[in-house]
C-alpha cells in the first residue's frame, strides 16, 4: 500500500471534522468542544440558538471569556481544571445565572475528557442541559407539599377540638338526663367519640404520609386508653405484643377503632369486679400482605357475651363494618379463662401469633 499523500491526509482529516461536527450539530443540548486550555473549538448548533450567540463570538474564545463571562465560576474552573483531568468525568453540575438574551436559567452539565492515540492533546465534551422548567416545577411541587402540610394540620386541629367539645357536650348531658338507662348510652357515646379522638391523635403522631408502623401505633394508642379508661382506678393492664408490620392511614386508622371497640367491651364485660386483677392482650403480626390482630383478656369468659349469636350490639356491629372494610373475618373464643377475639386476614397463621393470643389464658 503506497503511503497517502499530503493532499489526501488534509482530505482525510476534513472528512473526520466534518463527521464530528456533524455527530455535535445533531444532539438537541448544547454541546461544546473543548480543548486542553479550555478554548471552543466546535459547538453545536443547539447551543447557538439556546444562547443566541454567533459563531464568530464563540469559536477559539475562552470558556470562561464567552458571553458576559457568565461561564467563569469558581467552582466550575476547579472541577474543569482539576477534577476532570484527574477524573476524566463530571456530572451533573448545575449552573444558575441571568445569561444575556435568554435571562434567568438553571443549567445542568456534564463533562468528559477525550483522549487520542499517540499521545496527542486532549479535548473536553462540555454537555448543558436547561433544567429551568424541571426545577421551577420541583419547587412549586415542594410548596404545594407545604401548603398540603399546613392544610392538613390545621384540618386534624379543628377535628380534634370539634370532637372535644362534642365529648363534652354528650357529658353534660348524660349528667343532665333522669333516666339511668339514657345516661348510661350517653356515657357510652362519649366513650366512643373520646376513643375515635384518641385514634386521630395517634395517627396524627406516628404522620399520614406513606405507611405506619402499626406496633408502635397500637403501643401509643394503647397507652392513651390505658390512661383515659382504665387510671389509677383498676387494677388492669393493657400491654401490645407482637412482630408488627405496617399499614396505611386508612388502615391504621380501623384497626385502632378495632382495638379501642375491643378494649372497651373488655372493660365493660370482663372484669365485672373492679377490684380484681386483670390482664388485655393487644396482639398484631404480619406475614407478607397476611396479618391478624386479637385482642385477648383473662376475664370471667361467658360465652354469651362479644360476638355470639342475638348479643349484636353497637360495638359488635363497628368491629364487623370495620373488618369487612379491611377484608378479614372476625372469630371469637370464650372460655372459663377468658375471651379472645381474633380479626385475621387471608390464611395467615403464626407460632408467634398462637403464642401471644394464648398467652392470656394462663393467667
């Protein structure tokens, strides 16, 4: 093969600048080629009609002497200075700045050293992006988020004050009423508007957004019916047990009305002697998408009483709603040793959860 001839090698390399700058001229972002002293040596015609600069204002000029010298930023010269020829790469560095013509604009870009065989002198690829649009979205985004934030805590405030004073109204007028049997459905309304207060509030602590921890909800909801039902009065105890798993508001939000519906007709039917020791049992684990919460005392146990047949009373009828909104069955066992009932949903069957629903029973 006879050696190309000077006339050809020129041909030769027009041909690859012309390839190259053809690659350059196609990609929709600003592009610029640089070399090792920072000089523009090509750009493409994107960045032409992004910045509206003309050629002869760009080509051989310095980086950082292009435009108003909105390029010559400190941090930039160090990482095209330093870090990329350490480096060879940088990523995603964003730029924001009042460019002239175009006015205020976030740019990302990206830079990669080119290096050539035989040693020849290095160019650097200088990619800009214009993220303007993307970071004024993310922001308004992030205030809409605020906003949400403040709506809700203000909504969760007034649903709590508007459930006091209802409370107390019901109170004044259980304490009003001649008829023992109204005032004894009136207490049991107020109970019941104090426990959904009760639920509220701990859903409110453990956060709305995403999925809750549902052990230390329970734990915490708990400890507020402990407090509000049982006191100093009773010696019983209320205690949570279990692996716990997660769920969402709406389902937090149910399996505490569960609870508090359960604990309460504990209260009220298990231990008819006040003064006797006793024990409720909050048990919750989880398997997968499989979970089953009980509640077990170790009370006097009637069979008649809870959810047998012809005893469907108020609480009965919220716990069934509330588990067939949650997609499980509910199943009561009574005995001379106490009551336990079970809201299961799917197959779910655990050593752990047997061992904390039966744990009652000894006592």
């Amino acid at each position: 093969m006879q050696p190309i001839g000077l006339k050809e090698q020129f041909a030769v390399i027009a041909d690859a600048w012309a390839l190259a700058q053809g690659i350059v001229d196609t990609v929709r972002e600003p592009v610029l080629v640089l070399d090792n002293q920072l000089r523009v040596i090509a750009a493409s015609r994107s960045f032409y009609s992004t910045f509206e600069v003309s050629s002869k204002d760009t080509q051989g000029k310095l980086l950082y002497t292009l435009g108003d010298g909105q390029w010559d930023i400190p941090k930039l010269r160090v990482l095209l200075e330093k870090i990329i020829p350490e480096r060879g790469v940088m990523e995603d560095y964003e730029v924001e700045h009042e460019f002239p013509n175009i006015g205020h604009r976030t740019m990302c870009l990206n830079a990669r050293q080119v290096f050539y065989e035989g040693g020849a002198g290095t160019t650097i690829l200088l990619g800009m992006e214009d993220v303007t649009a993307r970071r004024l979205l993310e922001r308004e985004k992030d205030e809409l988020l605020q906003q949400k934030d403040v709506l809700l805590e203000e909504l969760e405030h007034r649903i709590a004050n508007s459930l006091q004073i209802i409370a107390s109204i019901i109170l004044l007028k259980a304490r009003a009423v001649q008829s023992e049997e109204t005032r004894l459905h009136l207490q049991d309304a107020h109970k019941r508007v104090m426990s959904i207060a009760a639920v509220q509030k701990q859903l409110h602590a453990s956060g709305t957004g995403g999925s809750i921890a549902i052990a230390p909800y329970l734990s915490r909801l708990c400890e507020t019916l402990a407090a509000s039902m049982i006191g100093d009065s009773r010696p019983i105890s209320l205690k949570v047990i279990g692996g716990g798993g997660s769920a969402t508001s709406r389902q937090a939000e149910s399996l505490g009305l569960i609870v508090t519906e359960l604990v309460m007709n504990a209260l009220k039917h298990a231990f008819p002697d006040e003064k006797v020791e006793g024990q409720i049992t909050v048990a919750y684990d989880m398997d997968g998408t499989d979970w089953k919460l009980s509640v077990a005392d170790n009370g006097i146990g009637k069979p008649e009483r809870g959810f047998a047949p012809g005893k469907s009373g108020l609480g009965t009828g919220i716990i069934k709603a509330l588990s067939q909104q949650l997609d499980a069955k509910v199943e009561t066992s009574a005995g001379a040793r106490g009551t336990i009932v079970s809201i299961t949903h799917a197959t779910f069957s655990t050593k752990a959860v047997k061992a904390a629903i039966c744990a009652p029973a000894r006592y």
